[in-house]
C-alpha cells in the first residue's frame, strides 16, 4: 500500500479551503468538506481520488475524532437524555425505515431489498452527527447528550436488524440464532467495557500519573492505545469501531488521568483529528457520489431522499413529545439525527457486495447520506437559533448552580452579597476572608491556582467564575483553570490597562468574557469602601432608558449585577438593559462632611 502524497495534500488543501470558507459564512466545516469532495472528486472534475492509504488516513481521523466527542460528553447528562435519547432512536429509526421499505416496494423492487433500503435510511451517522454538534459549539446542550443516546441505541439496533436481513439472505429465513448471537456480543462489548472504563482506566491513568513519562505526550499516546482498543474490541463483538472509540471517550473523564493533563490532551487530539484527518473521510465521503442516478432512477432518487427527511425528521419529533420537552426540541432533534454518512456507506457497502442491491441502489443510498448529512447544518442551525429566539435551548451550564469569585477585597465582597447562592471568596489575604466571614459569606483562605482550592470552593458545580484580584496575570490563569479542571460555563476576569494579544487569545479559547472595569478602577472603589464615602443602591430602568453605556463608563458609578425578572446576573454578562430591570450599584457620594448615607443597610468594609 503506497501512499500518494501528493494526493494526500491536494485532498488537505481541499479541505481546509472549503472548510474556512464555509465556516466564514457561520456555517461548519464538514459541509465545505462533503461538497468539495463532491465537486472535485471522480463524480464531477476528478482531480481528487481516493486510495488504500488515503482510506486509512480517513479511518484513523474518524476513530479518534469519536474519542475526542466521547471525552466531551459528561456521562450522567448521558444517562439523563436516555429516555428522551431511547424515544428519538425509536422514532428516527421505525419511521423512515418502514417508508423505506415501502418506496422500494411501490417502484417493483424486491421485498429484502426494500427491507435493506429501509435499514439504511434509518441509519443515523453518530461520527458525521457529532462533527457537527462540535463544529456548532453544541456538545453542551441537553439536546446533543439526546441525539448522542439516540445515535448509541439506534446503531445497535440497526446491527441487530441488520443481522437479521443478512441471515434471511444467506439462509433464505429470518435466522433467530444470528439475532440472538448478535445481540449478545453487543450485551457482552458493553460489559466489559463499562468493566474496563470504570475499573481498569482509573488504574492506567495513575500510573501514567506516577511514571516518569507521565505528562501530555504520554497520556496522549495511552489514550490512542485505549480508543484503537476499544475500536477492536467493538469490531470483534460485530459492532462498528466508531462506536468502540467513542464509548473509550467516555470513561477518559477528569478523575481517570489528571484532569489538566486531559484539557491538554483534548487539545492535541482536537488538532490531530477534527483538524487533520477527519477532515480526509468527509472529503473522500463525496468521491462516492454518481450522478447517473439523475438520469437513470430520479424518481425513485427523490422519492428515497423525500422519505428519508421526512421519515426522520417528522418520525423523531412525533415519538419525542412523551418527553415532555416540546415538539420543536423534538423537530430539531429530528433535524440533527437526519445526517447520515459514514455508517450508511458503509452498510450500503456491505449490501451491495453481498448482492442484496444494485449498483443503482448503493448510488442512491449513498447520495442520500451525502445530501442529508450536507443539510444538517443548515437545517440544524435554523433550528437551534429558532429554540435560541424562544428561549428553549438548555445548555449543560444551565443546570450548576452558584458563583465564586476570586478575590475577597471590599468591592469582591459587595458583589458577592449581591450574586444568587450558593456563593463562595476566594483569596490569600487572611483579613479578607475574616471579613466576607464577619459579613456572613463563605470564603476559603488560599490560592485559587490551586486544584484542590477551587474545588474546595464549589467549582465543580459553579455556574460563574468571575476572577477580580489586583493581579491580572492571575486573574487570567484561574478563568483558564476553571475551564479546563471543572468547565465551568460562564467566566468573567479583571485585566489591567492593556491587555496582550495571547491574552486576548487565551480569553477567547475558554470562553471568558473581560470586566468593563480595570484592575487599577476595582483597587480605587475598594479604597473609596473602606474610607466610608461609597453607598449601595439599585437603579431601575425605565422604558426608553439606554443607560449601558452610561454605567460602562461612569466614574461615581459601579454596576454590579442586573436583576431581570427572577434572574440575577453579572453586570458584564448582560448585553442589553430593558425596561424594569434593577441594576444594583455601588455610588460613590459625600454627605455631610464625609457621613455616607444609603437607601440600604451599609457593609462592613476593611
């Protein structure tokens, strides 16, 4: 097997041009990919081919990128999506599979094959699926941990139905014993994996921990070895490897290796994978797309495709609203299990060598997954800026609860009487920690650089970080801490006068929005605290009232947080002010020959 290296970089610079290019129009890469594979593939120009070599490369990519979405999933979000995950499988599956069937069966085809062609329009691609819920941004939502059940439960009976269809053919009857063989090999993988992940892994990542290798590259390459394991292991129990690696992702969690070890190493495998070789099988996924089906079979073409958008969509979201969670979650869960790809190629492979369809049925199956897949991102964003409009796209985040603050100085602690509870102060200074304790918040005396610090303070299931010391530099590393040790979802930091161009880049990797005010303002309203002349106070917005701005750069006045509604969140965290909004304050003013006064009861301030 000879691998063509000019080929190989032809395909990459396809790749990654039609990838931007898609992705500077708001759009995810992978869609860039398919077409140009299409476009530039044997189907249209044919200056790109694949190869022996090129497939494994595509292969490979694809293994480690399930690994990847694997680690980015948190598995009790997993385990609470499986009822809603089991009705998405059952109706994204069920429906398209019995229009299928029935489209073939209208245009005179035979029974096994319209039973075959039934199986692949059901199929949902978890590997192209969840390339785009990453390209989105949308790993976090409930909706992804929903899809990514359904996908798991709907692969495994499709392989289950699968046998059956292949045993009919070989045996001329529905062979009961290969079901039943199959679907035990499936009970016995997910066995000894779950064994392996919760038992051996935690084992394997303490002594990479001890070893003198220990570090990004060690655990990067262990995690490889355990993803290919566990791919092989898929395979010998009759599954596809992707699901094998995938399910490692899952047991690769914060408390098997060292939880920044693995922030570091979902960064290598990130580049290695969803930037370089995963990107060479959703390219050489449309070399194998014909277009002799729009002159030979175009009805029966359009009808297949119709059937499999329908089928699914529709299929998905009326077995979804038992869920409880609206039938436009379940219509754009629908959108998003409707991609294909890469699992029904391959079944659609399988079939035809085994002589169950025709070369015209594998071409049109195999453009129906390459035009699926290539909607999803369309249908798919429409969709979730539909749920976004109406408020209705839950993020994990939206379940952690709480705030720490780093810093306990007197402006820290006016803010943390402010934010909803659970609230906790972090910070070295031992009189500041008396203080927020004499106030009645909870503070831990320490460095928030450190682990076991953070943890200690509630980061685990914090909702906000917000870092205000008069250190930038450190204000900077405990956002990034947070993100990567307790991916915490919502982070704000305090800089300085000027900010570098790595710290803006740092900032916008974790997702850390910058503090209006600088840690040179903070250090004077805490001074202006503990000399007495700052009162706290609420402003009410009224109708017409554009006050942001204003309060962004007033001198006497600093914002805290915004109250809308029954929710109450960081003043740099709200875009816009609407009209019966309270903003609380801190107001700097003199009465009297120094004697401040406020509408609210004063704070002890040090």
């Amino acid at each position: 097997m000879h691998l063509d290296l000019v080929n190989l970089l032809a395909v990459i610079a396809a790749a990654w041009t039609a990838g931007r290019l898609c992705t500077r129009i708001g759009y995810p890469a992978i869609l860039g990919e398919l077409l140009v594979g299409i476009l530039l593939g044997p189907a249209a120009l044919g200056l790109l081919a694949g190869d022996d070599a090129l497939m494994v490369l595509a292969e490979l990519g694809v293994l480690l990128m399930m690994t990847l979405i694997g680690m980015e999933i948190d598995l009790g979000d997993l385990r609470r999506a499986s009822w809603p995950g089991l009705l998405a499988a059952i109706g994204g599956f069920v429906t398209p599979f019995v229009l299928g069937y029935l489209a073939v069966i209208a245009f005179g085809g035979d029974p096994v094959a319209g039973i075959f062609v039934g199986l692949a329009v059901g199929v949902t691609s978890l590997a192209t699926k969840s390339r785009i819920l990453s390209d989105l941004g949308l790993l976090d939502t409930r909706m992804a941990h929903v899809m990514m059940a359904g996908a798991l439960l709907s692969d495994t009976a499709t392989l289950l139905v699968f046998a059956g269809v292949i045993g009919f053919v070989e045996v001329g009857s529905v062979d009961a014993a290969g079901i039943g063989r199959v679907g035990l090999e499936a009970i016995v993988f997910f066995a000894v994996a779950g064994l392996l992940g919760w038992k051996v892994f935690p084992i394997i990542g303490r002594l990479v921990g001890r070893s003198a290798e220990r570090g990004r590259t060690a655990t990067f390459l262990v995690i490889v070895v355990l993803a290919l394991g566990f791919a092989e292991l898929a395979e010998l129990a009759g599954l596809h490897a992707i699901l094998g690696s995938f399910v490692a992702g899952l047991f690769i969690r914060k408390d098997t290796f060292h939880p920044r070890v693995v922030r570091q190493t979902e960064g290598v495998l990130h580049d290695v994978s969803i930037g370089f070789l995963a990107p060479i099988f959703f390219v050489t996924a449309g070399f194998e797309v014909s277009f002799d089906v729009f002159r030979t079979d175009l009805a029966l073409l359009l009808t297949i495709v119709g059937v499999a958008f329908a089928g699914k969509i529709l299929g998905t979201a009326l077995f979804y609203l038992p869920s409880g969670r609206g039938w436009r979650e379940g219509l754009t869960v629908g959108m998003a299990m409707n991609g294909r790809g890469a699992v029904e190629i391959v079944v659609a492979g399988i079939g035809l060598e085994a002589g169950i369809i025709t070369t015209e049925i594998f071409s049109i199956l195999v453009f129906m997954a390459i035009f699926t897949t290539a909607t999803v991102p369309l249908l798919l964003k429409w969709g979730v800026d539909w749920l976004a409009r109406r408020g209705e796209l839950e993020r994990s985040g939206q379940s952690r609860k709480g705030t720490i603050l780093v810093g306990a100085g007197p402006v820290a602690r006016a803010l943390a009487a402010e934010m909803p509870g659970p609230v906790c102060l972090i910070d070295v200074n031992r009189d500041h920690c008396d203080a927020a304790e004499a106030e009645g918040l909870r503070a831990v005396c320490g460095d928030a650089l450190d682990e076991d610090v953070l943890r200690q303070a509630g980061a685990g299931g914090a909702r906000t970080l917000i870092a205000m010391t008069a250190n930038a530099e450190v204000n900077v590393l405990a956002v990034q801490l947070g993100h990567e040790l307790f991916a915490v979802p919502e982070l704000s930091v305090l800089l300085g006068r000027s900010a570098s161009d790595a710290v803006g880049q740092i900032l916008s990797m974790v997702g850390a929005r910058p503090m209006d005010r600088t840690a040179a303002e903070i250090a004077a309203w805490d001074q202006h605290l503990r000399e007495g002349v700052t009162v706290a106070d609420d402003l009410e917005v009224a109708a017409g009232d554009s006050g942001l701005p204003a309060l962004q750069s007033s001198e006497d006045v600093l914002p805290l947080v915004v109250t809308s509604e029954d929710e109450t969140r960081l003043f740099q965290a709200v875009d816009d002010l609407h009209p019966g909004d309270r903003v609380a304050v801190l107001r700097r003013t003199v009465v009297d020959g120094g004697a401040s006064t406020s509408p609210r009861s004063s704070r002890a301030t040090t």
